[in-house]
C-alpha cells in the first residue's frame, strides 16, 4: 500500500514556478465583453496584478494596437506594474510574436499562467500554442472574458481538453500563498484579500481585527 506524503501537488501553481502573461487587456477588447460585469472583471484583475507583485511573479504584459484600435491597458496593471515594458503587437496570438517568447525563454519557466479578453482568441490561441510546446499552460477565466458566453464557455471546454488548466483569481493567490505560517507574504496576501475577496475578504479583515489566526 503506497504511503502518503505531506508535500503539495507538482501540478499546484507556487510564486517560483511560472510566470504570468496578461494579454490584451484594454478598452476596446473589454466594452464588447459580455461574459462578465466589467467591475468585477477589474476587481479580478486587480486581485491577479496585486498577488503577481506581492510574490515577485515574472509577469509579461502585452496588448494589441494599442495606438491604433484597442487602446492602452487597464490601469489595474498599469498601476500595478508601473513602469513595466508592454509588448504591443500586431498578431492575434501573442504566442506568435519573437518577442513574447524571447521572454518566455528568459524566465525558463514551464508553467505559464494566462489571462486575457478575449478567451476565444487571445487567450486560447497562445494557451494552446503553448501547451503544444510541452508547457503547463493555466488559465485565470475570472479574469479573462469574452464577446458572449456560448463563446467563453467553448474556449474553455477546447483548452481543457488539450490540457490547458482553468482556475480562478482568488485560486491564483491562495495557491501562493497556501500556507499562514508564510510570514513573508501573509500581510499582503490578507491586504489583497480585504480589498478584493468579497465576502471572505470581510472575513479576513475581521480576523486581522481580532488579533486570530486565518
């Protein structure tokens, strides 16, 4: 009879094992996204930025024309990541473009986090073209949206099936932060929370207020 152990799954997303690809967030992508109310996908968004800087995260962030069509990034990454490169393209799968992928390569990463407007096409497409590359590919579908729900919905059906692993923002920082005897990055963890964990972020403020443990 096999033993168990006390260590996490290999398959669990840590603040040193991937890096995070934001694709496409901007005005013009997300005004025609109608798979989620637009504050709560920046809420979501924020969450992802917040939990990216708060466990030092290699993030690629990249749009698409940006000075022509779609506009600059939400200020929930630009705020976040100030000051950050922003690799604008021209292709429609950011997997696709030499130097997205130079920076892939510079991290030396095999698992790839995604988020992105919208999920048929800019999320999809990379997600895909990266899991055929033998990467461990994950996707934040909170904080990604689409044109309508029929389209989201296959988008993710299509990934998973090839592998591609669907998650949530709060899975995303949670899976960081995984244990409280984390000091380093409680605070920051539970600060994220607060402001953008909905009701089990009043939960964690109460819990800070009376001194407990989470």
């Amino acid at each position: 009879m096999k033993s168990a152990a006390a260590t996490p799954a290999q398959s669990l997303i840590s603040s040193h094992n991937h890096a995070l690809i934001l694709i496409d967030h901007q005005a013009q992508m997300a005004l025609s996204t109608r798979t989620i109310d637009g504050i709560e996908l920046r809420n979501n968004l924020s969450l992802v930025c917040k939990a990216a800087e708060a466990f030092k995260t290699p993030t690629i962030l990249t749009s698409a024309g940006a000075k022509t069509f779609a506009g600059p990034l939400m200020t929930e990454i630009t705020d976040v990541f100030e000051g950050a490169p922003i690799i604008d393209r021209t292709t429609m799968n950011a997997w696709e473009d030499t130097r997205i992928i130079d920076a892939v390569n510079h991290h030396g990463l095999k698992k790839i986090v995604m988020a992105g407007l919208w999920t048929s096409v800019c999320v999809a497409w990379p997600a895909l073209s990266a899991r055929d590359q033998g990467y461990e590919v994950y996707v934040i579908t909170d904080a990604s949206g689409d044109i309508s729900s029929e389209a989201h919905e296959r988008s993710i059906t299509r990934m998973a099936q090839a592998g591609v692993i669907p998650l949530t923002s709060m899975q995303y920082l949670l899976e960081m932060q995984r244990d409280w005897s984390r000091t380093s990055t409680v605070a920051k963890t539970a600060a994220i929370c607060t402001q953008h964990g909905g009701t089990f972020g009043v939960g964690m403020s109460y819990a800070n207020a009376m001194g407990g443990q989470h």
